[in-house]
C-alpha cells in the first residue's frame, strides 16, 4: 500500500482539521511533497499512515504559526505607524531609509528578529547559520543601523539650526 491508497483518509484529516476545503487539499498536497522527499519515510503502511498524519497535523500548525505571526506583526505595524505618524513621522523615514543602506545579510536578520519577531534559533534555521552568528549579527545590524539614523538626525538638526 502506497501513499495514494491512503489519500481519501489524509484528506478526511485535512478537512477535520482546516476551516476550508481548499486549505486542506493544499495542506495534503504539502504533506505528500514532503513525504516524497523525505529520506526517513516509513516502508511499510503501518508506519506511513501514521507518519503521515503527523507530518498533516505538523505542517497545519506551523502554518497556523505563520498565520499568527504575521497578523501579530501586521498589528504591531498598524500600531507603531499609527504612533509614529503622531509622534515622529520623521524619524521613521529615516530609520526606513537607513534599514535599506544596511548590506543585505544586516537587513535579513533585522527583518527576521525585530521586525518578524523570531526567536535566535529561529532566525538561525532560516538563514542556515549558527545562533551565534545571529546573535552577533544582530548585534553589528542594531549599532550599524542606530549609527545611520543618529548620523542622519544630527544632519537634520545641523540643517535646522542653519536656518
């Protein structure tokens, strides 16, 4: 017995589990896709189906995850842009501004801790790196972006008291 004899029980799992049909198909469609890549698949279909049903039930709440970060960062934005168009709309143009003057690997672990939120490791997995490299990358990306918005601000001030 093979995966696609098993299909009409992932998708009746799926479907328990998910708020769509649609979502649910896509989600044994992953499950499958990883489970043909998969170099530690079970053989047997004693073991798969139950692999399997893991590998559903895994895949669901990591996009269940995404989906809570994301719209926990969507609202953190909201929020924060809200504030900053009160507070100092200037500022964060220049913190955007410097963000994107920063080099590429600054940038990435930036965006992945502070802005998305991800924890060390986290961000480690996604940029295939030691947590100590992420942490002292961090690290140089804060200073180096604080140096650019302080270094603008002073400008901006000279040019104000110029006037």
């Amino acid at each position: 017995m093979h995966i696609e004899h098993l299909l009409p029980e992932f998708r009746a799992y799926a479907k328990a589990i998910c708020a769509s049909a649609s979502d649910a198909e896509d989600l044994v469609q992953d499950a499958v896709e990883r489970a043909l890549r998969s170099e530690s698949r079970p053989d047997g279909p004693d073991a798969l189906r139950p692999w399997m049903f893991r590998v559903i039930r895994n895949l669901h709440y990591d996009e269940l995850r995404k989906k809570r970060v994301r719209r926990e960062y969507f609202a953190a934005e909201k929020r924060l842009s809200e504030e900053t168009a009160t507070t100092d709309a200037a500022r964060d143009v220049l913190v955007r501004l410097a963000f994107e003057k920063l080099s590429t690997d600054m940038r990435e672990v930036l965006f992945l801790v502070d802005i998305m939120g991800l924890k060390y490791a986290e961000a480690a997995k996604v940029m295939e790196v030691a947590n100590g490299t992420v942490m002292s990358r961090i690290s140089r990306a804060r200073k180096a972006l604080l140096i650019l918005v302080e270094g603008s601000r002073t400008s901006e001030d000279e040019k104000k008291q110029s006037r």
